[in-house]
C-alpha cells in the first residue's frame, strides 16, 4: 500500500436507517425488481490519499448507499491491472488490485454491505485477459504450437512473410484486431492490444473461469456482471474468413448474418457455457444472480437471460432512445416483453461508465454525434445544464416506476453531468490512441465524486484525483444536497423508499387516450406515473400526488417532469 497520509473518517451524508435485514435467503428472487448502484472504483473514494479511489473508500462510503435506499452495489473490476482498458485488462481475477486494497479489504468490504442490507455483484470478465496475465505470458515463451498458445487465438499471418494479420476483423476500440509478436504469429483481441482474446473451446479456461466464480461466491459475493457476454465463443475453424465492411462487428454487422452465427459476436455454442455456470450459482444458498452485458437484439438478448442461463440480461434501448414518448413507449413494451418471453425481469439504465452522462446526453439534439460533441468540448452544441439535470430527473423517476431493475450509475443522485472538457493531455481511455486520437473516449464519465463542497478533491480523498474535477463539482457534491430540500440526492432518496413501498408485480398498463407528447402507465398495485415529454404543462389524473421530479405549476405537470400518484 502507500505512506501517503489517510483521509479524515468521513460523516454519513445522512442519517443511515436502521439496518435492513438481508431476506436473500427468504427471497431468492430479491434480484428481480432490484435497484443496483454501480461503483467504478477507482473513481468513488480514495481512503489513502493517493488520488486514486479504492476498497477501504468504498466501505467508509456504504452508509452513503444504505441512505439512498438501493438494493445492492456492483464493483466495477478492482482487479490486478496496468489499467490499459479501466480496469477491464485484468492480470488476475482472483485478487484485488494492491493500489485498491488486499483481499481482507474486500472481504471487510462485504461484510459491511451485508450488514447494511446491500448485496454485492462483481464484474466478471471472461471474453480476455490482460496481456500480463500468467497465461498469456507463458504462451509468449512458449512459442508457436505450444500448448499455452492454444488457450488464446494465435495465427499465422498472411502474406509472403506473414506480416498481414490473419483477417481484416477491427478492434472496438479502433484498428486490427490483430497484434503481431516478436515471434511472428499474431493473437486476436477484439478491445485493446493489451487485452488478448481467450480461446474458449480449451478447458483449462472454462474451468479456470469455474473456479474464480466460486472463489467469489465462496467469499459472499451475491451476484455477477458478466462483461462482454457475447463475444466468448468464436468460430476457429481454418480458413478464418474475412468479413468486409462487417469487420468491425456490433449490432448493423449482426443483422446481416443468420442468428447465431457471427464468427465472433452472439454465436450459439455461448449459452452452454452459461446453463454450465447456471449449475455453479444453484449451489449456493440463495442462488448467485447474474447479469449479461450482451449487445445484441432483443429476442437474442433474452436467450442470455433465461432462468437456466444467467437470469437477466442489460437493456440498453431504455439509454439509447430519444427523449420521445412514442420511442420511449414502443421501447418500453418491447423491453417488457422480451424479459418475459426468457421467464426474466427486465432491467433499464440511463447511465455506466461506458457512455455519456444522462444528464448531459439527454440534451443533446437528436442525430448529434456525440464523439464530436466531447471533442468540442461539451460547446458544440452547448448543453443548457439546468435542462439538462430536469430532464435527467424526470427520465429517473419515469425508469424506477417501471417493473423490473434499475441500475444507477455512481454520481447521477448527485445530477452529475458529463466532464466533456477533459483536457486531452489528461485522458486515460485507450480509445484515444487506439483511434489516433480522433476518439475521445469514456473518462467523461468515470471523473470521481464530490464529496464535499471544498478540499483539493471535494472529499474524494486526502489527495488529488486521478482525473482533474471541475470546479463545478462542488455544488453537486453530497454535501452541498444532504437534507437540502428539492435537491437530486433528495430526490433519488425519497423515490427509493417510496419505490419499496409501492412495488408490487411485474406489469404495467398503458393508460389509453394521454395526450400527445404523454406517457401514463398503472401499476397494479394502484401506482401512476405521468411523464410529460411535451412543450406544454399537463394536467394530471385523479389520485394522491406522492412525487414530482420538478414542481407543479399551477397544479399542472410542467414539460419535461415525472409524477407518481396513488389511487
């Protein structure tokens, strides 16, 4: 660890409510309408004061969740890593990164969650390993048709001396998905260099990858993010074949082949790995939940996420429509029926580490591009900020009224908007060099929290910050809005107790005749949301207004606002 002086104890932001007992055990199924608050580590809280956030943070910072009412947190990797993806270049998933704690941290970290009532997942990342990982270190020496190679993909280039990588498939993160070593041959990683793709028709890695679920579960761990869920199997056979303008992969390149059948991306032969998984999860008393982060579509979403697969997959339409009622609708049901169809709830996000904060997205013009957008600085076009967070809150609202889980992303029950004018000397993404710097990237996102309205990382820790925090963030750290009334912290605080309250089953229905621009659903359970996506203030329905995103006008919900009402 380091000699760096610690940061004060930090107060609970709020009075933290008497401990909720875990009823996992009475409810196996506490998963399904769940509200999940993901932590990026290195960006939440730093106890060391070396700038960069860590376990010992995390736990000083759990009364913080327990206050907000969530259900459960889920831990970004806080593995071993040089960090050449944030985190998800993982050297050894069976350990916890020394610059983020020890293994007695996260077990003490588990511990506390659990006493508060909050579950924890992990992320587990199986498409790759890093580069550093003793498995792919061990193939380098090996040399080529060695067995160590096997438990990667490495080929033989093309050309007359082999310098050409054995296909033209593109990395996400930009380029080939190819990287040459000394040797000659190549090894396939579909993210960074640094990130070699593992060959899962080999058995050591399927059962290594069987062990670390068990050593998790075995630890406390209640559940697991499965990072890149669709992307393990691959077509090997000889020869690979070249895909064109397809190389690249993603949802457009997947339409333009027969389900299951990409050479790399949502093949077929992947859901066995997952029915073999499933085995290991029902062991546990209650049963270990999982997550698919699988992009793919819907009906081939909800193959992840069937009872004896991994139980639930993300829904990223949810974060990807326009702020629209008629998109927001269509998307809304279809999103209902596709969990349904796989005997799954459904989830929604509005935000992760992975895109644009939603209350600056949310904002931004129909077809606007957003890589250019950051590149400008967040000025082209300028987001109007006090929009931006009103329309933030109210699709906030909207989402946790809707049945199913909701996953929050760390920062956002502050009102957090993005950080688009990162200078470019700080960024850390690998998407930027990757793409010769014409990408941005995803730091944006993943600046760390404030805490409190001064110190020289507003609470984040005893020290700076990893990633350079706008002055800004001092009126929206937890400080500046604990019992403030009105405030976003308040109001994520007030709709989570209201939410435990008032759920109850898994359907909505569709109030018929709203006006346009309105969207107005049932609960059974007499719960009423009224989203007003319009220019002009509404009125609303009969019933007991309990929650407004912004306040009324004249009785009337105003545009872009969210009210529950009971009946």
């Amino acid at each position: 660890m380091t000699d760096r002086p610690t940061a004060p104890e930090p107060r609970p932001p709020h009075p933290a409510p008497d401990a909720t007992p875990d009823l996992s055990s009475r409810d196996p199924d506490w998963w399904r309408q769940a509200v999940v608050y993901q932590i990026y580590p290195r960006s939440f809280a730093d106890a060391d004061g070396d700038g960069l956030g860590d376990l010992r943070g995390i736990t000083r910072r759990l009364t913080h969740l327990a206050a907000l009412g969530v259900d459960a947190l889920w831990l970004s990797p806080f593995y071993p890593s040089e960090l050449a993806d944030g985190g998800y270049d993982v050297a050894d998933p069976r350990d916890v990164d020394p610059r983020l704690g020890t293994l007695d941290d996260f077990d003490a970290l588990v511990g506390e969650a659990h006493r508060l009532g909050l579950k924890v997942i992990v992320d587990i990342v199986p498409n790759h390993t890093s580069h550093q990982h003793v498995w792919f270190q061990e193939a380098l020496r090996a040399g080529p048709g060695s067995p160590a190679r096997d438990r990667y993909v490495f080929r033989d280039g093309r050309g007359e001396h082999g310098e050409l990588p054995p296909t033209d498939w593109q990395s996400v993160f930009g380029g080939s998905a190819w990287q040459r070593v000394p040797d000659g041959q190549w090894y396939l990683h579909l993210f960074a260099a640094e990130q070699p793709d593992l060959n899962w028709d080999h058995q050591d890695v399927r059962e290594d990858f069987r062990t670390t679920l068990r050593f998790w579960s075995d630890r406390g761990v209640d559940g697991f993010r499965i990072d890149v869920a669709h992307a393990l199997t691959k077509d090997l056979e000889e020869p690979l074949r070249d895909l064109g303008d397809h190389a690249a992969g993603g949802e457009a390149a997947l339409a333009d082949f027969a389900p299951g059948t990409h050479p790399f991306y949502d093949r077929d032969e992947v859901h066995e790995i997952y029915r073999d998984w499933r085995k290991i999860f029902d062991t546990y008393t209650p049963p270990r939940t999982a997550v698919a982060e699988a992009w793919v579509p819907g009906a081939r979403r909800a193959l992840y996420a069937r009872p004896d697969e991994l139980g639930q997959a993300f829904n990223f339409e949810y974060l990807e429509a326009a702020w629209d009622a008629d998109e927001l609708r269509q998307v809304i049901t279809e999103s209902l029926a596709t969990a349904q169809a796989a005997g799954a709830s459904a989830t929604w996000v509005l935000s992760n580490h992975d895109v644009v904060r939603h209350a600056s997205r949310l904002m931004l013009p129909p077809g606007t591009d957003e890589n250019a957008w950051l590149l400008s600085g967040g000025h082209a076009p300028a987001v109007d900020l006090e929009a931006g967070l009103r329309r933030a809150r109210a699709a906030t609202l909207l989402m946790l009224a809707l049945p199913g889980s909701a996953y929050v992303y760390q920062g956002e029950e502050l009102g957090l908007p993005e950080v688009a004018d990162l200078p470019t000397e700080v960024l850390q993404d690998p998407i930027w060099e990757q793409t010769g710097r014409v990408r941005k990237g995803r730091d944006g996102c993943r600046v760390p929290l404030p805490w409190t309205t001064t110190g020289p990382s507003y609470g984040f820790g005893a020290g700076g910050a990893w990633l350079p925090q706008p002055a800004s963030f001092a009126e929206y750290a937890v400080e500046a809005q604990d019992g403030v009334a009105g405030s976003t912290l308040e109001l994520y605080r007030t709709a989570l107790r209201l939410r435990r309250k008032l759920l109850d089953g898994e359907t909505l229905t569709w109030t018929e005749g709203t006006p346009a621009g309105v969207l107005q659903f049932d609960r059974g359970d007499g719960w009423r949301c009224v989203t007003n996506l319009s220019a002009e203030p509404v009125s609303l329905p009969a019933g007991e207004v309990v929650l407004t995103s912004a306040p009324l006008r004249d009785g009337r919900l105003a545009p872009d606002t969210t009210a529950w009402l009971t009946r």
